[in-house]
C-alpha cells in the first residue's frame, strides 16, 4: 500500500473517531436551551445520557405544543393594551390599528411614516409590558409526564429541576461565553481541504 493512501486512511478513521465522540457529548449535553445544564448530572452518574435527551426532547415538544396559546394571550393582552391606550386618548384607533397591522420591529417604520411619534410608541410599549401574561414554566409538567411514564425517579427529576435554570434566564452561551469553534473573529474559517484520497 502506498504510503499517501494509508496516511490518508489514518486520517480519514481519526476524522470518523472525532465525530463518534462529539455526537456523543452532545447527546449528554442535552437539555433545552440551557448550554449543557444536564452534563453534571450525567458526568455525575444521577442520569444517563438516555435521560437527558428525554428531557430534551419532552421539554421542547411541551413548549412547542402551547405555543398557540402563548401567541393567543399575547395577542389578546396587546389588544387590551390598544384599547386602553385609545380610550385613555393617548393614540387614536387609528393608530392602534395600525400598530396591530404592523410587523414585529414595524412601530419604528410607524414613526419614520409619521403615524405615530416616538413619545406614543414608549407609551404603547409601557402599556404592553403592563399587559404582558406572566410567564409560565412548563418545565415541571414535562418532568411530571416523564416521572409519570417511568423515564425519570422522582428524586432525578428534583436533580433536574435544580440544574436547569431558571425561567427566563439566559444561558452563559446567550450572555457573551464563547461557542466552541470560535475564535476572535466570531465565526470559523474556511474548512481546511481534504487530505483523504479521492477514489
């Protein structure tokens, strides 16, 4: 065998082992939108990996079946908010129409338009925060389904509860840490080129 050939089936078999073992830490890695919460717990030996993509999984087919819901409270407490506004005279119902009509980020183009002035859009989003529903953490009825179903003991999903974060809280990934893969730049480089032979 040619030397260059089995440098290239060396490299080619160490490139495959890499990505076993980064597939598998992101499995271990698994939770929703908490940069790894779950890791300790798995490193810890209180979950399996099994466990945690469970977690995951349930957690974000939970949140992604009441996002109607949220949608709907939120349209409706912004309509409260309008109406108020208007009946306060603080906008016309004109102006909350258009302010419903419009797209999100769309009240700045309502001001360039002159439809409404910027001292109305602080109003309008005073007014939206006031009315905004609270914030529910379905994390516990997603915990509740898989203790339920014999996926988690009751005492793991305690464990888990208190390793993910709290609601609303951002990840250390979402407050500024750096992903991996990234350097000073922000973004990687172009992907060196193949050293593998082609067939």
């Amino acid at each position: 065998m040619k030397k260059s050939t089995k440098a290239g089936l060396v490299l080619a078999t160490l490139a495959g082992t890499a990505v076993m073992m980064v597939s598998g830490a992101s499995v271990a890695s698994a939770a929703p939108g908490d940069g790894g919460a779950l890791r300790p717990l798995v490193s810890a030996g209180t979950i399996t990996s099994t466990q945690a993509k469970a977690v995951h999984d349930q957690m974000k087919a939970d949140r992604e079946a009441a996002k109607p819901e949220r949608e709907a409270a939120k349209a409706s407490a912004r309509a409260t908010a309008l109406r108020t506004l208007v009946s306060e005279g603080t906008i016309t119902q004109a102006q909350a129409d258009a302010v419903s009509a419009a797209e999100r980020g769309g009240m700045r183009d309502l001001v360039q338009a002159g439809t409404i002035t910027k001292a109305q859009v602080e109003a309008i989003k005073a007014e939206f925060e006031e009315y905004r529903p609270s914030k529910t953490d379905g994390r516990s009825a997603s915990l509740a389904k898989l203790v339920s179903n014999g996926t988690i003991t009751a005492s793991q999903s305690e464990a888990i509860a208190a390793a993910l974060p709290a609601p609303g809280s951002k990840s250390k990934q979402e407050n500024g840490e750096k992903k991996s893969g990234q350097g000073m730049q922000g973004a990687r480089g172009p992907a060196a080129p193949s050293t593998a032979p082609t067939a």
